[in-house]
C-alpha cells in the first residue's frame, strides 16, 4: 500500500487514518513504541515547514527515526530515480517524498519496495487532505454531508480535497477562476461529479452562504512563488484573484469555519484578519498535520 493520490484508499482506509489520528492525539503515550527500531526517509525538492516536521517529529515520538535528504545534497540529481529509491528503500522501512513531479512521484512507488508517501507534488497532497478531514471530524463531529468551499486557485491541495470528498461524502464546491495547468485532473473531476461530492460554482456568495467550512490556498505555489520568470504570472493572478481573497467582508455574518494548508500569504488569498478570526481553525489544522502523519505512516506500516 502507498499513499501517492489517495485515489486507490478505501472508505474505510481513510476512515481508520483519520479516527486513528484522533487517537493518537488523544493518547500519544499509547503509540511511543509505535515505529520502534523503524526509519522513515524523507527526500525532499521541495521547502517545507508543516509535512517535514510532521514527519520527523512524528517518527521521533512514535519510537523511530526519521532521515531527512534534501534532493540537492543527495546523488539523486546524478543518477536514476528508480536505483536511488531501491537504495533509499533498503534503509528503510517507509519512504516520504516531496517531488516537483507527480510522474517522478509515480516513478518512485513504483520502483520502491517500502510504502511510499506522497509529500505534495504538483497534482495532489494526500497527507493535507488527511490532516484536514481529521480536523474537520473534530470540529464538526462528522465529515460526511459537510460541506466544504474551496476559493482562489483550483490547485494540488483542492484536488486531494476532492479525493478525500469521494471517500467520505464530504460536498466540495470549488470556486476557482484559475487552476494550476499542471494540476488538472479531468478524470476525478468527472468521477467525483458522478458521485455527487464535487460541483463548481462561479457564485462565490452563494457557495459561502451554504457552506460548513471555507477553504483557501496561495494562488501560486511554493515552486515558482519566488521564481523571477513567474513574476508576471504571479502578478496577473493576484489582479484577477484579489475578489477571491477570504476576508472580513466576503465572510461578514457568515457562520462558517475558515481553513488554510498554510503556508498563508497574508493580504493575497486571506486577509491577517481572518487568520486571526475565531472561526479560523488553521492553527488546529496545522498540528493535525502531525498526528495524521503519524496516522498514516502507522497504517502504512500495518501497525494502526
Ligand atoms: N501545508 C503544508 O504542506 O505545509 P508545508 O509546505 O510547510 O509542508
Ligand atoms: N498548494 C501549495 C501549498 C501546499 C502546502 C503549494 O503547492 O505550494
């Protein structure tokens, strides 16, 4: 078993990850054996804050150890993905990637003999969406029927909470002006619209007006958000953007929660103000990024 899309996980798979997830939260103590004498590798591309720690700290308080590799002092970038990740899987026991590619993503479970999770690529982020529905079971006591509104740029993070929405009756609405080129997906769009969990709107009102729960992410992502040649991109999405942004305005008497991955942009695709609001649970969701990584590391072990 891998967690490369979350496309092939049962009903149930995700079920069991994310009360699982809740266990562990609620009796970390239960699990401080968990992964005893266990590695986990982790070979990055890409920056990261939340799903680095999430992975590290999460092996470390599991009772195993946790390898860090940044792909540019690796021999990665010299030889051939698939004999490095036959390697890296005979030194350990699950391996955790974050890859510019979703084909290098593909490329590598398929060459690696230990489970392999998909850390963010350019398509999908599994473990987000996880994290995310395991924080919306604790704020709202259920994930099927929730509905959920995605706004801004339909991207990697919208298309895992789309998976995640077939999985467990969870309804996304997604109002995105925009989507990522590399993102696109027609496939799940049209399984998830047979299935009744995936809509899109262009009445951002009247989605928010419905909803549960509302969710933004950065209308460029990590990769190219500093990248000089994006520049004019970058800035042609935040003029066509800016009326997508969540802030106080668009959410006034709205009764909804209000949900981010994180990293935010502050005053792009969320005001500072929303951050801040009480109906702002991305902190929760943040540290949730921890316990459901250790969720899933455990399932894919066979030890949840
Ligand atoms: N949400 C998330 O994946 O954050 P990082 O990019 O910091 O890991
Ligand atoms: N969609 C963003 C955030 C992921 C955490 C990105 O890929 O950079």
């Amino acid at each position: 078993m891998d967690l490369v899309t979350l496309k092939n996980w049962s009903t149930e798979d995700v079920t069991e990850v994310v009360e699982g997830s809740i266990a562990i939260k609620n009796n970390p103590e239960q699990y401080a054996e968990a992964t005893s004498q266990r590695s986990l590798a982790m070979l990055f591309q890409k920056t990261s804050t939340r799903t680095r720690c999430a992975g590290e700290v999460g092996m470390t308080q599991l009772g195993g150890h946790a390898v860090f590799l940044d792909w540019r002092t690796t021999n990665f970038a010299l030889a051939d993905l698939r004999d490095e990740i036959r390697v890296l899987s005979a030194y350990s026991d699950v391996i955790l990637a974050r890859f510019l590619k979703h084909a290098d993503v593909v490329k590598a479970a398929e060459s690696a003999t230990v489970p392999l999770i998909n850390g963010c690529c350019d398509r999908y982020h599994p473990t987000q969406a996880l994290g995310d529905l395991m924080t919306i079971q604790e704020k709202l006591g259920r994930i099927e029927g929730v509905k959920l509104t995605y706004v801004g740029v339909h991207n990697n993070v919208c298309n895992s909470l789309i998976i995640a929405g077939m999985k467990t009756g969870m309804e996304v609405t997604v109002v995105a002006p925009e989507t990522n080129p590399a993102a696109v997906d027609e496939e799940l769009y049209e399984t998830a619209r047979k299935a009744g969990t995936y809509k899109t709107s262009d009445q951002i009102h009247e989605a928010i007006e419905s909803s549960d729960v509302v969710y933004t992410d950065t209308w460029v992502d990590m990769e190219f958000f500093t990248d000089p040649a994006f520049k004019d991109e970058k800035e042609r999405r935040i003029k066509t953007l800016s009326p997508y942004q969540l802030n106080a305005e668009l959410l006034a008497g709205q009764d909804v929660l209000v949900m981010h991955c994180l990293p935010a942009h502050r005053g792009y695709e969320i005001s500072g103000e929303i951050v801040e609001d009480p109906r702002s649970i991305m902190f929760d969701q943040s540290e949730n990024r921890l316990h459901s990584m250790k969720g899933a590391i455990l399932k894919l072990l066979g030890a949840l």
